[in-house]
C-alpha cells in the first residue's frame, strides 16, 4: 500500500504541475473549464484520496478478515468500449443471483470503512427524504451532462470497479483529464507498466473486490464490468483462476467514432483537447492494444471460462444472446431471459454529438484482422 501511495501521489503532482502550463498545442488549452477543473475539481478529488486512504488503512486494523474473503465466483465482462458492456452488466446483475459495484461504492466509499460510515449517513438521510441523495444524484447529472444520454448514472446504479482504481492513478479515464501525462499514458496498455507496479495494482483490485463482498456479506457471483481493462485479462485471470470472462467485440470504425463522440462531455468537463486530435490518439493507440490482448487470450483459455460477443448480434438479440452466454459458461440465472421481445437500440450518443467522422486509414491494420479473427471465435444463436 505504502509503494502505491507514493506512486500515486507522485503521479498526480506531476500530472497537476504540467497542467497549470496551458498550451493549446498540447491540448490543454487556457479555458474557464480547465481553469475550474484544477482550482476546485481536481483539489477536491485529492482530498477524496486521501480519505480513502485512511479508510484504506483502517480496513486492515479493523476488518482484517476481510482479506481471507473468497472471490472465486466471478464474473468479468470485459471488451471494447462502446460494445454493449453496460447493457450486458445492468442486465445480468438483474438476471443473476449476484452482487456488483455501485457508483457509490466505487467513487465515494471503496474502504469498508467507508462503506460502513456511509451506510449509516444514507439511513439517516432517508429518515428525512434523502436530501443528500437527490442533491447528489442532482449533481452528478449536472456535471455529467450529456454523457448521460449515453451511459446513466447515479447514486445507485451498477457502475465499472475499475473507479475504484482512481485512488492509486491506475484508472484510465484520468488520462482524458491530463492527456500529457505520460504516466497515464502508460495505461492503454498494462504491459507497458513495470511488473511491480502491475503486481501492485493486481492485488489492490483484488482487495477492494474482496473488501465488497465481505461488507455485504455475498457468496453469490461478483459481476465486474470494464471496458478498459482488455490488456489486464491474462493478469486477472492469474489473480482470479477460476473466473468467467465475457467479451464484448464492434467493428473497429464504429467504435472509435462512438467512442470520440461519448467522450466529448468528458473533454468539456476536463477543459482539455477541444480537437478532439489527443482523445482520437489515446483511443487508437488503446483499441491496437486491446483487440490484440482480446485475440491472445481467447487464443489461451480454455473455452469454458471465456465466450465472446459481437455488439451486432447482441442488438439484435439481447436476451437470446444473453441465456445463451449463461449457458456456455454455466451460470444459472433466477429466470431466462424473455428471448420475444424486439430487438433493441444499444444507447448511442445524441445526435447533436454525432460529428466525429473517423478516417479509417488512421486504425491500424492489425486491428481488423484482430477483429476479424475475434468474430469467428464469438457465438452464433
């Protein structure tokens, strides 16, 4: 924990002291939303951290057994980001007898500690019409503005563990805050980091898994859902052997232009890259790396931990799709899926954000024959 923290704290000074050099060259460019984001924002989320460090610390002198809590039934929904994984996990963490992060959880109360104290604030609020709550909720949708269009948040809604990552810098969406920070940079791929730091980071994502389940007491499958973390398969299946891996593919085009055009709300928040040049690099260099890692690992496990869907044929088949998937691996939900209904529109972005035409020269070649060898591996109905 120690190596982690000063890793950290080394990371975000770095990250924060380029910052205050505003270069438009750099994507970084003098604006009132960047100047806000490293006045208030970013001061407010270091104190969170260090918050969650003494919640941290004190999990392990208070609730020290949680450490020895099992985490064998796991599942991992894992794939290109804007293929559907939240889709999958909001509807598998209704279908199965399971338990998954809360936005809550993940960015607010990651320690047990935490969870505890929260858990006793949120009783008393709602004694007085949660005011706390709605307040909250009110302002992560202010702030999230039209991110909500694609992706919905709130309080209590399932949300990525890979939030609980932002404590020790090893979350990827910092890198869209500071896109000159080659530290973050390191994160498209967690190859490029040293092995102590990949060992480290392994073990904290574990521990918070099991500080999770040992708060709600569950001996039911853990659901995690990450769309970032397809480099991390081999390392998360050596930390968790006997998980199950569900992976999301999409066309390559498609998805680097969904993914420009969903994280536009985020450049806004941040003040950086009005271009949208860096973000198109970051996510160019992330896809070569992840359908490369998907492929591999596919390649290397054994089929009866890992299946493989396409963003297609899930939209057109959601639930089919979906009792299928639990079938391969062998789960067993509470009731099948309704495999009549319509197909579906997974979530888009709104069309006033749909301006981010792709050139697909710019993706690199391994990339779609990557993608072309995953989809001969992903079910067929």
């Amino acid at each position: 924990m120690q190596f982690l923290l000063i890793r950290s704290f080394k990371l975000f000074f770095y990250a924060y002291l380029e910052a205050l050099c505003f270069n438009r060259k750099k994507h970084t460019p003098l604006s009132l939303n960047r100047v806000l984001f490293l006045t208030f924002f970013f001061p407010g989320f270091i104190a969170l951290q260090i918050i969650h460090y003494l919640g941290f610390f004190l999990d392990h002198l208070l609730f020290k057994d949680f450490k020895k809590q099992s985490c064998d039934k796991a599942l991992f929904i894992i794939g290109i980001p804007r293929s559907g994984t939240t889709y999958i996990h909001r509807t598998l963490s209704d279908a199965l007898v399971s338990t998954t992060f809360s936005t809550w959880e993940a960015i607010i109360a990651p320690s047990i500690f935490e969870k505890k104290c929260l858990r006793l604030f949120s009783r008393l609020d709602g004694l007085i019409g949660s005011p706390f709550k709605n307040t909250l909720n009110f302002a992560i949708k202010k702030i999230g503005g039209d991110f909500h269009n694609i992706h919905t948040v709130s309080v209590n809604d399932p949300e990525e563990d890979y939030l609980t990552l932002l404590p020790i810098g090893a979350c990827f969406i910092l890198l869209f805050a500071f896109p000159n920070s080659q530290a973050l940079r390191k994160l498209t791929s967690i190859n490029n980091l040293k092995e102590k730091e990949r060992s480290a980071i392994i073990a904290f994502y574990k521990e918070n898994i099991q500080r999770h389940l040992y708060f709600h007491g569950y001996d039911s499958y853990f659901i995690s859902k990450n769309a970032a973390f397809s480099t991390w398969l081999p390392e998360i299946k050596k930390a968790f052997p006997n998980a199950k891996f569900l992976l999301s593919i999409r066309d390559p085009e498609s998805a680097l232009s969904s993914q420009l055009s969903s994280l536009k709300p985020a450049r806004n928040v941040f003040g950086t890259d009005p271009s949208g040049e860096a973000t198109q690099a970051i996510i160019l260099e992330s896809m070569r790396y992840s359908f490369q890692s998907i492929y591999s690992f596919i390649q290397n496990t054994d089929a009866k931990y890992t299946v493989v869907i396409d963003q297609e044929r899930l939209r057109h088949q959601p639930h089919g799709t979906l009792n299928k998937v639990m079938e391969l691996l062998g789960l067993d939900i509470q009731k099948k899926l309704d495999t009549t209904e319509e197909p579906i529109q997974i979530k888009t972005v709104s069309k006033h954000l749909q301006k981010n035409t792709v050139n697909k020269d710019l993706i690199d070649d391994s990339v779609f024959e990557n993608y072309k060898l995953i989809l001969n591996a992903s079910i067929r109905l």
